[in-house]
C-alpha cells in the first residue's frame, strides 16, 4: 500500500489530544473581569471598551437619563 504519513498524523492527532486534554480555556472569565463599567441606575456592567456612543445610547433608552447621570465616572478615553 500508500507508503506512509498515515502513522506520523495519528500520532500528531494523538499528541493534540493529549495536549487539548487539560481543559477548555474560557474567555468568560476574562471577560466578566473586564466589565468594570456600571450604569448607577440599574446596575447593568459593560466591557470597559465599550464606547461613550452606546453607553449613551444605554442611558437614553433604558433610562431616559444623560450618560453623565447614568455613568458619572465615564470618561471619553484620550484620542490617540
């Protein structure tokens, strides 16, 4: 028969495996730990890269408040 890469890609699949067995690596944590953004009025958290337009958006809709009322610490980050 076909002479062989059939026995190098089960081993390779078989290392993968091996190393793939140590668990999923969840970005949830990581990103529930960058929420550090909260509307003081119902206490919802965003990302802390999310941006001035939908906090506002946020406050206007949800709360028919100004951003400023809604996210006092809020501030629009420097342009670069």
């Amino acid at each position: 028969m076909g002479g062989g890469n059939g026995a190098k890609a089960a081993q390779k699949r078989e290392r993968n495996a091996k190393n793939a067995a140590g668990g999923a690596k969840s970005q949830l944590k990581v990103n529930e730990a960058a929420k550090d953004i909260q509307c003081d009025t119902c206490k919802a958290t965003f990302l802390k890269t999310t941006r001035e337009k939908a906090l506002t958006e946020h406050a206007v809709n949800k709360h028919n408040k100004t951003l400023k009322e809604c996210f006092p610490t809020f501030e629009v980050p420097a342009a670069k």
